[in-house]
C-alpha cells in the first residue's frame, strides 16, 4: 500500500488490522505452549516426574582368589532408595572378562551365570560364597591386599563405582 491510501484508511480502522494481524502471528507459539503445558501437568500429576533414580551404596568388596586362578569378589549393596533396582553387570577394566553368578537352584551346589539380580528397597545384598557373586574369569594372580576397582551396572542407578580387596583367604 502506498502512504496515499493509508491515509485514505482512518486510523482506528489500521490500529485494529495490525492488531488482528499481530493476534494471529501469535497464536501458533501460544497454542504450543499451552499443550506443552497441559501435557506436563499431567506427567507431574501421574507421580512420574521428578522419581530420583535408586540410591545405591557399595562397600566390603573382597576378591577371593583359588589356587587355581579362579576368582570371585563379593560386595554388601544396600539400596537406601524408595525403589528396587537390579545389579544386571559388573566389570572390572583391570581383571577383563567378568561375570554376575548365582546358586542354580535346579542343582544343588553348581552355579549359572545370573542375568539380574534385584534389591529391593531399603534392603541389603550381602554377596557370599554359594550366593550371588560377580566370577572374574582368567583373572592375573592378584597379592593378598591388592586394591581393584569395579563397575557395578544398575537397571535404575547405572553404574556405580566400587573396590574390592584381594582377600588372604584362598579357595580349594
């Protein structure tokens, strides 16, 4: 338009056409912030935001290595959250080749490799020989008092850092 014909437009009539023009350009951000803000709403009212991942404390961590090379490292996990979590790896970068093992409860004194191993919340998991154990495979021969590091892998935690001791104890 040329500023002949709006002067020819009264100046109510303009205000109100940049105003409408203005309304509109602004509908598109509005609207979407308002369902994003519908829709968090309801997150937060389902009880779903803002759930703290478990909290997992790992400590007494020992290797106890066989004469024959075979190790296993046992650790106390308490889980002191309001949820359950699941011990599903652990790893060690200095010893290689690990794994989570438990009774085979269809044999009587063997073992099988564990997928998963749950605690519950506001309990503790005391690993023990003949219970849940993390076997390290084909580990170096470790002296007695030898500090190595862990990775515990959580299904709600992740990982979760610990060291085991290698123990004076020795294995048959």
């Amino acid at each position: 338009m040329s500023s002949a014909t709006d002067d020819r437009i009264p100046p109510r009539r303009r205000l109100r056409g940049a105003v409408a023009r203005g309304a509109r350009a602004a509908l598109v951000p509005v609207g979407g912030c308002a369902l994003a803000l519908a829709l968090l709403t309801g997150y937060t009212a389902t009880g779903a935001a803002g759930e703290p991942a478990p909290k997992i404390e790992v400590s007494g961590g020992r290797i106890v290595q066989s004469a024959g090379q075979a190790a296993a490292a046992y650790f106390e996990i308490r889980n002191v959250g309001d949820r359950d979590d699941t011990l599903v790896f652990a790893d060690s970068p200095e010893l290689g080749v690990s794994m989570l093992r438990e009774p085979d409860r269809k044999q009587p004194g063997a073992v099988r490799r564990a997928k998963k191993v749950t605690i519950p919340a506001h309990s503790t998991l005391r690993m023990k020989r003949g219970g849940a154990h993390v076997a390290v495979l084909d580990p170096p021969l470790l002296k007695p008092g030898e500090r190595v590091s862990f990775n515990l892998w959580f299904s709600g935690r992740g990982r979760v850092g610990a060291e085991a001791i290698r123990s004076h104890l020795i294995e048959p």
